[in-house]
C-alpha cells in the first residue's frame, strides 16, 4: 500500500495547517476583517463526496480548495474584543489507485493512526483505540492529544474521522482540533458532529458525477438523516 500511504501523507500537511490557523485567529477583531473569512456554503462537494457544513453562527470557511475544506469556529471575546478559535476541522479526499489493496475502513482509520503517531513523536502525550461510528458505515474515528507547537499553551486535542467509500476507490480523512479538554459537551462540537451524517458518496457514473443520484452508499444516511451518535472514548 505504498502508493496509499504517500497519497494519504498529504493529509498530514493540511492537518498542520489547521493547527498553525488555530494559533493565529486570537488577533484583534478589526484584524480578523482583513482575513475575509466566510460563512460555510450548504454544501461542498470533496472528490465524490458531498458534505453540508454547519449553518449555525460562529462557524466559518478558511479555505475550500479542490478536495479540501478547512472550517474553524471562532468566539469573539466581550472583554478585549478578540477572537478566540475554538474548533478547527480539515477534510480532504483522496482516490485510492487502481489494484491497491485495502482491507476496509478500519484499517485505513489504522493506517491513518500510525501516520499521525509517527508525524508526532516527542509530541504526543497519549492516543485512543480506533472506534466505529455505530450510525454511519464504513466511518471510523480515534484521537490523539499532543503537545501545542506553542511553548505554554494547553495540549492540544486531534480527533480524526476516516470514511471509506463502498466501492473503495475513495476515502475523507477529516481531522478536527481543539485546546478544550470537554469539547465533546461544547455546542460546536456537536453542531460539527451533526453534520457526518451529511456525508454522501455519489460515485461517477459514464465518467461524469452522478450529482442528482438519490443513493447514499457509504453512509447510510442523507442530508435529512438523524445526527451521528458520538462514541464514548
């Protein structure tokens, strides 16, 4: 899986990215203007996966580039008139080549997860098991916790979310990050969780996007679908 592993290194790059945004966004508001950051679309569209985004306040768009999307969810603070990130996600799909084998989602989650062990070393403090989401297939999750880059911040939480499409010739590796120890209990958290169940695979059929398809391989579930059910880490 040699080819694999280099497609989904690139993953790790755009990961750090995210972090390096989360640093960066506690800036005076009138600061934050210049950066031009926009509220999420309904619907983005990551190789042949379609995602719907929260729509809620707060939430909004880093950058949307081919088969990548970065969403931070920013606090303005009333004492000092900054803004605080609290959340940040980065998704991105990635083909999986013709005759690689890959065993399922689980073990791409696997894969993923030695990667990111590996990208972290020294820095990371302690690592989940990899777990199912029991309301969505071929959708698997675990999480890191890692020192911040910056010296005397709070660790930092990484919790990952790898889906598989059901024709294994495609796969979401979305990475999410945040400094708050019980972000699970935080309306963002929550609001950004709804939104895997959104996740839809519509394959290519006679080489063009089937976008009006009403199957939902993969997940199991459509835009109107009940909200996934976070697992207990």
């Amino acid at each position: 899986m040699r080819s694999h592993d280099r497609s989904h290194r690139f993953c790790t790059r755009t990961a750090t990215g995210v972090l390096a945004t989360l640093a960066a966004l506690a800036v005076p508001a009138v600061a934050q203007e210049m950066m031009q950051l926009n509220a999420p679309m309904a619907e983005y569209k990551l190789g042949h996966f379609k995602y719907q985004a929260p729509q809620v306040d707060g939430w909004r768009q880093i950058a949307n580039i081919q088969d990548t999307l970065s969403l931070v969810y920013i606090e303005q603070k009333p004492e000092d008139q900054k803004l605080d990130t609290r959340f940040g996600v980065a998704m991105e799909s990635h083909a999986i080549p013709p005759g690689t084998v890959v065993e399922g989602a689980a073990a791409l989650a696997e894969l993923s997860r030695r990667q990111m062990v590996e990208a972290r070393k020294a820095d990371l403090v302690g690592m989940s098991a990899i777990q199912p989401i029991a309301s969505i297939e071929n959708l698997y999750t675990y999480r890191l916790l890692v020192h911040s880059p910056i010296k005397g911040d709070p660790d930092v939480y990484e919790v990952y979310y790898v889906i598989m499409s059901p024709d294994k010739k495609e796969y979401i590796v979305v990475q999410c990050m945040t400094k708050s120890q019980d972000y699970e209990s935080q309306l963002y958290f929550q609001q950004f969780y709804g939104t895997l169940a959104s996740l839809k695979y519509v394959p290519a059929v006679d080489g063009a996007s089937a976008a009006g398809s009403d199957t939902k391989p993969g997940t199991g579930t459509s835009a109107g679908a009940e909200p996934a059910t976070p697992p207990s880490h």
